[in-house]
C-alpha cells in the first residue's frame, strides 16, 4: 500500500510540473499574442538611432534559426530591412545622428561593405554617427571606422592584424577510428572534401584562398583608409607590427578618437543635440524604428524579391536554408500573381545539393518563359549550387567581395569497414542475386567499379553544371572549363571573367529589374513569408525534424558546433553530388 501511494503521489507531482510547463508556455503564447497589437512608435525631436552591428544580421529579416522558447515580438531585422531603416533617418528630421554599436559584427566583408556604405550616406546628410565600445573586434572595427568619431573604454582592446583562414582537417582521426572517406570530385580547385582525404590545404586550395583573403583585406584596408584619413601602407605596417595592444596605442596608431567611459561618450553625444549634459538620451532602437516604414500600398505593380539565404538543400528546409520543395512554392507564387512584373533573387548560400539546386534552376527557367524578368543579387555567397541557381538570369550582379563560382562537383561515402572488422571485431557475410545487389554499405566499402561509377557520376554532374553556365552566360563551354575547376573568385574576379554583369548591391538589382520590366512606379513582395518565433515554435513542435535538438546543441556547444555540424553534414551526404564552396568564411 505505501508503494501505491508513493507511485500516486509522484504522479501527480508530475502532472503538476507538466501543467506548470503548459501554463508558462500559456503565459509565453498570450503576451506574444498580445504584443503582435501593439502601435507603431512615435519618434520625437533630438532622437539618435540606436545601430547595433553586434547582433545576428541575416539577409531577411527573421530568416534565422531562433530561439524556440522566445516569445519575444522583437524581430530580427535583415540586412535590407536595416539598410531601409538607415535611409529613412537620413532623412527623418527627428533624428539627429546614429549611436552605432559595433563592438563585433557576425556579418561576412560583402554584408559588411553594403552596412557601411549605407551608413556613409546617412553622413552626407551631414548628421553624426559616433561609435563606443568596451572592446572592438577586428570586424567590428571595420563598422566602427566610418563613424565621425570612435570612442574606447580606458580598459578596452580593439584587435588589429590582418586576416587568415584557418581550415580544420579530419582525416588523422578518421584513420584513427578506421574509417576511409571514399571522395569523388570533379576540378582540381575543388577542395570542399580536403579536410576528409588530407591533413593540410592543397597546392591548388592555398592558391585560390591566399587570393580570396589577400583581395577581402585589400578591400579592408582601402575603406579604413579612407574613413581614417591614414595611408594603405601606415594601416597595413600597423597589422603587421601588431602594435596595438591597449587603449593607448590605438589611440596613437589613429584609430580611435578618444578614451573614455560609456556615460562621458552619452554626454558628448547629448553636447551634438544641443541636451544638457546628463540627460538621458531619447535613443530609439533598430526594432523600434523600422515599425515607422512604411509602403505605399496604392502602388499595384510589384517586384518579387526572392530571398534564397543558406545551404541548398532537399525538402522543405528550415529557417535559414533553401529546401527546393520550399522555394519552388516562392517562385511559382511569384509567377502566378500577375501583379509582380519582375523577380530579383537574392542568393546568398554556399550551395548544396546538386539535385535541389537542379530543380530551384528549373523554376527559375520557368518563370523567364512565363515573360517575367529574374535578375540575381549576390550576397556574401553565390557559389556552386548559389552559382547554378543564377547562372540562367537575364542579369547578376555582385558586390566586389561576393565569394563565388566554385563551379565543380563532388560526393563522398565513408567506409566503416577498418573499424568494424579491425577495430570492434566485426565481421560481414552476404549473399546477391546480382553483382551490385548490395548497393553502397559503409560497412562493406566499396569496389573498385563502384568507385569508378562514382566518378562518372561526378565528371556527368560537372559536364552539366558547365552547360548550364555556357548556356546561361553565352560562353564557349571550353571558356567555363578553364575558369570553373572548383575554383572560387571574388565578385570583382567574376566581373572580369565574365561570370556576374554588373557590380551593385540588391537596391541596384532591384532597379534594374524594373527597368527590364518597364515599371516606373512599383512595391515590393518579399518571399519567403518569414514566421515569428512563436509560430516556429508551433510547428517544430510538430515536426519530426524539429530544429528544438540543434539549436540547444549549438548553444551547449559553443564554437565548437561548426566542427560538429561540418561532420555531421559530411555524413548525412549518403553519396549524393553535392555543389557547395570548399569553406565557410568567418572575419575575425
């Protein structure tokens, strides 16, 4: 009897948990619900714009993985929603100046440069931008340097020393483990399987990344040098010395303006509104301020601007990635409202499946005979699979660090069978009706013909992916073939070997949209239709690929979930030809 009461009594302790949970989730659900009605915001007088580059910035706006037990209202404004934001407070006559934030930025060099040069007009209207931080971080200070002036905590650092690439490299310890990862790949410069079959970067792979990275810190130097007033030569010698280690020296080397604490850098910016020294500041957030965009309704005819952000892969997808089935749905939605005249897509992905980019190619084939013009935008990333799904527009245009082409192919299949019969003692039998019945088994290896097949398969996928841009660009297939090979140019390469037409940000794709479908007057239909946190949330919860799992894994993880992910996506090929860049690039 005491057993029964004591399984009773933590029954219904667990019953009182769960329904705690529920009520929190209750409670969570209704202030979402509640705060989806509130009003815009009023700006008054003498207000500064608050810009914080240290903050996730995708390409669209909530287009992220987010935290799935936030039910908060704020979004998480896109690039182009901040751009927008920018260039309605130049000329906002509320706002006096912009407070800029920049202690990092997570934003790779073309996202960068785009911010910046938005915030460099909002000075030609000649109000102020002026930037503090505790510590600045090397690409935090690439945002900071087109302030007016840049302020230093006395305790800070700011980092300054160039760029560099560091690959991670698996194959000692998948030797280790007795496991071979069998590679097939199609261009010598394509070295996105590198890390799986070597321990250090290829003769090949060191060519295209010293000339990657040696182009995006020129472009880096140039902007500091200017907005700084200093000579390339003096910022580069200042990297290579290293000689900023404190406050001081940076304040000697010339890239700061002064040092001093948060509220001292609040009373220089209350003496630029004219506000007495010591009065809070009417500050007026990023979030806050983009509920006072507004869009001309009136205006009928419209530009579809398709937002492909993320790996290219199979399916649905998730925030944050191009899942065929998912964008096949955005392009056929634009071909069928007759209201939108012209599609711009946004592509900003280091590619992926060869097979899903295959089909989103198709759509966009589709929605040219349909009499409607696509122009590509390229962000940071428009390589492989991000290459194939643009080559067919009527025009592309990157910006000069866009990383693109990687026009090659590859797969991969590991072989576990050193670890199963050497390393554990496990041992496999079969018997086939036919010579291939037991397909590809990691547990069995390969043969050699499989493994022949395999590369037919890759040099087929490639053969393809050359007409397809021959076809597309007008170019001799040949021609495509000397500059593809796997191969990685900047935007500004790409322009000179004919891959992109113009060099210009998304409003200049945009605009060139129009004029091919003849609309003077036009809005625009952003796709895909982001949902809030809390609908993301609803429909994880529903779904068996819920992104719950990764996203408590990549906060327990840290920096280390990019090692992890790249394994696991490494594993999750299953032999498929995939089209992606060799690396993801991170300023740091």
């Amino acid at each position: 009897m005491n057993q029964f009461f004591k399984f009773l009594l933590a029954s219904l302790l667990g019953t009182v948990v769960a329904l705690g949970l529920f009520a929190l989730l209750g409670v969570g659900i209704l202030g979402s619900l509640a705060s989806m009605g509130e009003t815009k915001v009023n700006i008054s007088d003498n207000s500064v714009l608050v810009v914080n580059t240290s903050t996730i910035i995708p390409d669209r706006t909530n287009n992220v993985q987010m935290d799935p037990f936030s039910f908060s209202d704020d979004k998480i404004l896109g690039l182009s929603d901040i751009q927008k934001c920018i260039e309605q407070a130049a000329e906002d006559e509320n706002i006096d100046g912009i407070y800029l934030k920049a202690s990092s930025a997570s934003l790779p060099m073309a996202s960068a440069s785009s911010l910046r040069a938005s915030l460099e007009k909002f000075k030609e209207s000649g109000k102020f931008i002026i930037s503090y931080a505790d510590n600045y971080s090397q690409n935090g200070y690439y945002m900071a340097s087109v302030a007016d002036s840049i302020y230093l905590n006395p305790a800070g650092s700011l980092e300054f020393r160039g760029f560099s690439a560091n690959l991670t490299f698996f194959k000692k310890m998948l030797d280790k483990l007795g496991v071979k990862m069998e590679v097939f790949y199609a261009g010598k410069f394509k070295s996105a399987t590198e890390p799986y079959r070597l321990e250090k970067m290829s003769p090949e792979n060191k060519i295209q990344v010293r000339d990657m990275i040696t182009e995006l810190y020129d472009d880096f130097i140039e902007d500091i040098a200017v907005s700084r007033d200093q000579t390339e030569d003096q910022l580069k010698n200042t990297a290579n010395q290293h000689l900023i280690w404190n406050p001081e020296q940076a304040l000697t080397a010339g890239l700061v303006d002064g040092i001093m604490y948060k509220q001292d850098v609040k009373n220089m910016i209350n003496e630029n509104l004219g506000i007495e020294a010591g009065k809070k500041i009417k500050s007026v957030s990023m979030n806050d301020y983009f509920t006072t965009i507004k869009t001309d309704l009136s205006v009928k005819d419209k530009i579809a601007v398709i937002y492909a952000e993320g790996s290219i892969v199979a399916g649905k997808g998730q925030a944050g990635s191009i899942g065929d089935e998912a964008y096949i749905k955005h392009i056929q939605k634009a071909i069928d409202d007759k209201k939108v005249k012209a599609i711009v897509l946004r592509v900003n992905s280091p590619g992926g499946s060869a097979q899903a980019s295959e089909n989103i190619l198709n759509h966009i084939k589709l929605a040219k005979e349909k009499g409607k013009p696509v122009v590509v935008s390229m962000g940071d990333y428009a390589a492989s699979g991000g290459y194939y799904i643009s080559a067919e527009a009527d025009r592309i245009f990157a910006q000069d660090n866009t990383i693109t082409g990687s026009i090659g192919v590859f797969l991969m299949f590991p072989s576990a069978k050193e670890l199963m019969e050497e390393k554990i003692g496990i041992t496999f039998d079969t018997i086939k009706t036919a010579r291939f019945s037991t397909g590809l088994n990691p547990q069995m290896g390969i043969s050699a013909q499989e493994g022949a097949e395999l590369q037919m398969l890759a040099d087929h996928v490639y053969d393809q992916f050359l007409t397809v841009v021959s076809e597309g660009r007008g170019m001799d297939k040949e021609a495509v073939n000397e500059i593809a090979q796997g191969r990685v140019w900047t935007g500004k390469k790409a322009l000179e070997i004919g891959l992109v037409d113009e060099i210009g940000d998304l409003n200049q794709a945009i605009a060139a949209a129009a004029d091919l479908a003849g609309l003077e007057k036009y809005r625009l239909k952003n796709l895909p239709v982001v949902k809030d946190p809390l609908q993301t949330l609803l429909d994880d919860l529903q779904q068996k690929d819920s992104q719950i799992a990764s996203n408590i894994l990549e906060q327990e993880l840290g920096v280390y979930y990019d090692v992890f992910k790249s394994l696991k996506e490494a594993s999750q090929t299953k032999s498929q030809v995939m089209m992606r860049i060799p690396f993801d690039i991170t300023i740091e």
